[in-house]
C-alpha cells in the first residue's frame, strides 16, 4: 500500500426527508443562490417546488441554469458563469445528477477566473479557488456529489475532458433516496454501470498489499449486482434505492483509490466516444468494460481479473485463467440483463470513426496502470466493443 492523504470535506445528508437541512446550510454562505439543473424531471417530481419553497422560507435570491445536458457542456458553464458575475451569486446549487454538478463545479471555478472556464481542461489555468457549492442528488451514478472531479464537453471541438480540485469539492450535499424514484430504468442501469466502472478503475491495480480496500471495492461491485435488478423491477424500492446511492457516493470519493496507483484508461475511452456521439456515459462504459477487461488478459494480469471472478461472482475455478474470463463474461451478461447495449453498433457508432477515436484517447505515455494500453491497443478494444465479439 502506498502512502496517501484522504480528508472528507462535504456535509452528507442522507435519508428521506432531509430537504429540511437545505435552508441552514445555504444561509452559512450567503442569501444568493445559482441553481442548477437539467430537464424537467424535478419539477415532474416535486423536487424543483421544495426547493423553491426553501428559498421563499428563508429570504434566499435566487437564478436557474436549466438544460444541462446528460454530458454538460461548456457552453453551458459559460451561461452559468456569466449568470453568477451579473448577479453576485455566493453559492451554486446543483440539483440533479452527476452532469448538473459537474457543470455547477465548473460554474464555480469559472466564477472566480476571469478567462474562459475551458482554460481549466486545457492546462492553461488551474482552479485556485471557485465559489461554494451544494448538491441535491437524483441519480446514483458519478459520485460527483463527495468529490472534486468534473468531466465537461467541448461541443465546437468534439472534446470530453474532465479535471479536478479541491476546490469543486461540495460543502454539502443532500441524498434522498426518494429523489431516485422516478429514474427511468436505462438510466438507472447506466449509473449503476458508471458506478461498477468507477469501482473496477481503482480495484484493478498493480499496487500490492491493499486487502481493505479490495474488499470494500468488492462489497461495492456485490451491492450493484444485487439492488440494481430490484430496482429496475421495484422503482419506489427505498432500500435498492438507497443502498445504490451511497454506494455511488462512496465508490468515487477517495476511499478506494487511497494508497492504490489506479487505472482509469476505460474512462479515457469512453470520453472519446460521448464527446464524438453524445451517448450516456454509463452505457458507454458497460459496451468497453467487458473488452478492456479481455485485451488485459494476460498470465500476470488473471490473478487479479480470478480472484473478482472468485468474489464478486463466486466462480469456482482453480485455474486463474479460465475462472478470469469466466467472470468477464458474468460481467457482460449483468450489463445485458440491465438492458444495456452490448456493442458500439448498437447503439449507431460507426466503424469509421474507431481509429479516430483511438488516435485520441491513445497518448504517448499509454494509458493505464493495470495494464499500459497505446494506440493499437485501444483500436483493437474498440474493434471489438464494435462487433460484440465473443468473450
């Protein structure tokens, strides 16, 4: 296990009901308020109008950013920017899932930054500071709500990028598992995909000696794999609800990664198919999961890819090989009893545009820790990821 340093800043509310914490945790930032939020699923639900009802109880002003998109872009955290500068907002409230707040994270900073907020994704400006930020969650998926990451979309350029921070850490963030209810059910099996994959990125390591956290990544993976189906079927399950959610939250906030080198390099390839087609970043990663894990395969890299086969899916096999592809396969099969597409043509990506994306997902350093992929090894994963080849 490396050395590491691990602080959790953001204020966790979670339970039904605990929109009643919204109003005194605003106040201890200011009366100003920028709220941010996609479609029209929470005023469908009833959520938009008890937010709003906590701002007319407690003298809070407020703006909306709405229409953020399911991979927010940039054009979008510029209207939010210009919004928080034109109306002195103190605080930016993300109210949805991991696109709403990764565009308010990116507001915040860009409030602070006098140049353009893609400034921070290109390396030409780090974030030294962002205005306070709070969440109300929707969707169990990014973890965006415990962490300082955020990923944003450069529709002019057909770039994904994401960055991080300290500072896009929310102060506080209110999960209700209730607020999950109306999901519909592809949406849920994405996060819960996204969720999986966030898992896999720091549990397939090369670092030795980290018992702890392999076990609770596994824990993680299990409770996807049980909760995911029951409330899929069961909608307004609050315990299938509930456990996804905090699941979602605790599998990208920093635990799992801690004292761990970690991979990441089947996220940096989906980035590159959502930025070109737009698709749903947890759909994306379900399709490549299952063949990132295969092209990985090799005599030192099964004794990891057996032992989540053995403990994740009880396979049984002695032969780490043969019990490693095993569990590829159970993986596969779980994202298809979800619902989930299992190859990029499926879901209307063209053949065309594989090298492409492989030229630029592929860096000169390689991707990965797990396993280094360069360019030929991307291409070859999207090749089959395209075809639904055989695992």
């Amino acid at each position: 296990m490396l050395n590491f340093n691990l602080q959790f800043p953001t204020r966790i509310h979670f339970g039904q009901g605990k929109i009643e914490e919204l109003g005194k945790e605003i106040l201890q930032y200011g009366t100003r308020v920028l709220m941010v939020y996609g479609g029209g699923s929470i005023k469908r639900n009833g959520l938009y109008d008890q937010v709003v009802q906590v701002f007319n109880n407690n003298g809070i002003y407020y703006k909306e950013l709405s229409g953020v998109q399911s991979n927010p872009r940039i054009s979008s955290v510029r209207d939010g920017v210009a919004i928080c500068k034109e109306h002195n907002i103190q605080l930016v409230l993300a109210v949805g899932g991991g696109s709403s707040i990764d565009c308010a994270k990116i507001i915040a900073a860009g409030a602070k930054y006098e140049g353009d907020a893609w400034d921070f994704f290109t390396r030409k400006a780090r974030i030294n500071e962002a205005l306070p930020l709070g969440t109300i969650l929707t969707l169990a998926a990014t973890g965006s709500e415990m962490n300082g990451n955020a990923v944003i979309s450069n529709e002019a350029t057909l770039q994904k990028k994401g960055t991080g921070s300290s500072y896009l850490i929310p102060q506080f963030s209110i999960l209700d598992p209730v607020y999950t209810y109306t999901v519909p059910s592809e949406q849920t099996a994405a996060g819960t995909a996204d969720i999986m994959s966030h898992v896999f990125e720091q549990y397939f390591s090369p670092t030795p000696g980290t018992f702890i956290q392999d076990r609770l990544a596994e824990a993680m993976l299990k409770t996807c794999i049980h909760y995911a189906p029951i409330a899929i079927a069961e909608p307004i399950n609050y315990e299938a609800r509930a456990n996804l959610m905090w699941t979602g939250c605790l599998a990208l906030n920093g635990l799992l990664s801690a004292g761990k080198r970690t991979d990441w390099a089947t996220h940096d390839i989906e980035h590159e198919l959502s930025a070109l087609y737009d698709i749903t970043h947890g759909l994306g990663l379900a399709i490549l999961t299952p063949y990132w894990m295969l092209h990985v395969l090799d005599e030192q890299t099964a004794v990891r890819l057996a032992e989540y086969a053995r403990q994740v899916w009880g396979i049984s096999e002695n032969d780490e090989m043969t019990a490693a592809r095993a569990g590829i396969k159970k993986t596969a099969a779980f994202f298809r009893s979800l619902g989930l597409a299992g190859s990029l043509k499926e879901i209307g990506v063209e053949n065309k545009s594989l090298q492409e994306m492989a030229e630029k997902a592929a860096s000169s350093r390689g991707l990965g820790a797990f396993k280094t992929l360069h360019y030929q090894d991307v291409l070859e994963i999207l090749q089959a990821a395209y075809e639904g080849a055989e695992l």
